[in-house]
C-alpha cells in the first residue's frame, strides 16, 4: 500500500509594511515612472505631501510630461508636442502648470458650466425682461445636450451672460498665447411651437483686464409663430487668437414675437465654449 506524506509548510516572515512600501528606495528614474500611473488628484494632494522629494518631483515638468505621452492617440501627440513648446523655464518657487492643467482637463469640454439649466440659474449672471427667465424641459430633443432642459424668456428682452476664467480652468498664460489653440463657441436657441421668438448672441475674448481683443455676435431671423418646436444651432472658431485672451464672455438675449404674459420666448440650451488645439 501506499504511505500518505504531509509537506511542512515554510512560516512567511512577517514584512514590514513601511519597507514593502517605500518606494522612495528607487531611483528618480523609476519613481517617476510609477508616480506617472498615479491620477493627477492624488498625485496634487497627497503624494505632493510625502517629502521633499517627492513634492520637487509633482512640482516638476517631467512627471507630467510622462502623463500626457501615455496618450498615444493624434490628438494626444499633438498636445505633448505644443506643451513641450510653451511650457514656462521651470522654477523651484512655481509648480509646473502642467499639474493643474491635468487635474482639470480643460481642453476639448464645455468651459461653459450649468449650460441647459439643469441647475437653475446658477453661474449666470441674468438680467430679468417681462416676467423674466424660467427653466424648462426642451419640447424636442438637442442634439449632445448633457441635460434636455433650457432656459426660456419672456416678451421683454432677457439677457444672460457668463463669463469663463480660462486660467482658473486649467489653462497657463503661454498656451493660451502660443497660437496653438483655439477657441470654438455655440448656442442652442428656439421657440415652442405656437409662439415665435428673437435672440441674439455676443462672445468676447477678454484679457486679463476685461479689454476686449476679439469678438462674435449673431442675430438671426426671427423664428416665425407656428415653427413645430424647431431649434437652431449658432457656432463659431475664434482661431489665430490674440496674445492675451484670458477670459471668455458668453452672453444671450432672448424674447417673443407675440408679447405674450408668461414664457414664450426663445428657448436657449447647451451653451458651450471649448477650448482644443488647432486642428491645421
């Protein structure tokens, strides 16, 4: 017959969490590499705060670098190649604007925020015409719209405007002057169907003391009463921006075509300002 055999199990040596962890032991090289797998908030607010030398590293151009060259698509070797063109000469008393610029991912979304009302009038500064802005849910859908809901103005003109600090976003003083990007604007606006409607649209680049450097402004036809609840869209591409820009105001009016008491004015939504690097 066969005899059973037992194997003695090897007792593991109890590790040392700080020693298993200490990833200060490697060198700069792979330190950098590891921290650049690490998302951009944690990297800001946490492992910024471990040393010394771990914050001189987050502070610096070369972790971040490492961030936007794990894009490997067009856009993402477009970005690195205009980052590495004007980026500022690195300082021990300045972090490197790229931290931020990542944390909070400014470029290709919406600068614009609450842009359908889907939190009121918040961020809005508003100037209230007849009785005034209201919010409802769109009567038919828009295209891309994060919310199906919209701001609606009165018989009276109703002007809304919003203005966006594009440093405040992400956005550091030498990309916004390198004439590597551009500036793209649009704005939902219609009327419900037994009511016309008129609106109009202006956007500025501002600098940083409100001077305005260039502009946009529409005002389309009227849209007629009896229009089956149509919306139009109204874009435009600031490109070969101006050294300077640092702001960017948005700004809308709206009103019926009957003078109606109530809300039956334009319908304004997905308000959008986007920030990309130029595509020629």
């Amino acid at each position: 017959m066969g005899s059973w055999t037992s194997r003695a199990r090897v007792p593991t040596p109890e590790l040392d969490p700080r020693e298993t962890l200490d990833l200060s032991r490697l060198p700069p090289e792979l330190l950098l590499l590891v921290l650049s797998h690490v998302p951009p908030r944690a990297l800001l607010l946490h492992c910024r705060r471990v040393c010394r030398a771990w914050r001189a590293l987050v502070d610096g151009q070369a972790l971040w670098l490492m961030v936007l060259a794990r894009d490997r698509s067009a856009a993402g070797r477009a970005l690195l190649t205009l980052a590495r063109r004007c980026l500022p000469p690195a300082r021990e008393d300045r972090p490197c604007p790229l931290g931020q610029f990542c944390l909070r991912g400014p470029l290709g979304r919406n600068l614009i925020s609450n842009p359908c009302g889907q939190e009121g009038l918040r961020k809005w500064m508003v100037q209230h015409g007849g009785d005034g802005w209201v919010v409802e849910k769109n009567m038919k859908p828009v295209p891309g719209a994060p919310s199906q809901t919209c701001f609606v103005t009165s018989f009276s003109w109703c002007r809304k405007k919003q203005v966006v600090d594009l440093e405040e976003k992400g956005l550091w003083p030498e990309l916004l002057d390198s004439g590597g990007v551009e500036i793209a604007v649009s704005d939902w606006w219609g009327a419900r169907h037994d009511s016309g409607c008129r609106y109009r649209l202006l956007v500025k680049l501002l600098d940083a003391h409100q001077n305005v450097l260039d502009k946009f402004s529409a005002v389309p036809d009227p849209i007629e009463q009896w229009n089956n609840n149509i919306y139009l869209q109204v874009s435009h591409v600031f490109s070969n921006i101006r050294r300077g820009v640092r702001f960017v105001s948005f700004e809308h009016w709206g009103q019926d075509t009957q003078f109606w008491a109530g809300h039956y004015g334009a319908r304004v939504t997905n308000s959008s300002v986007i920030v990309q690097v130029c595509q020629s």
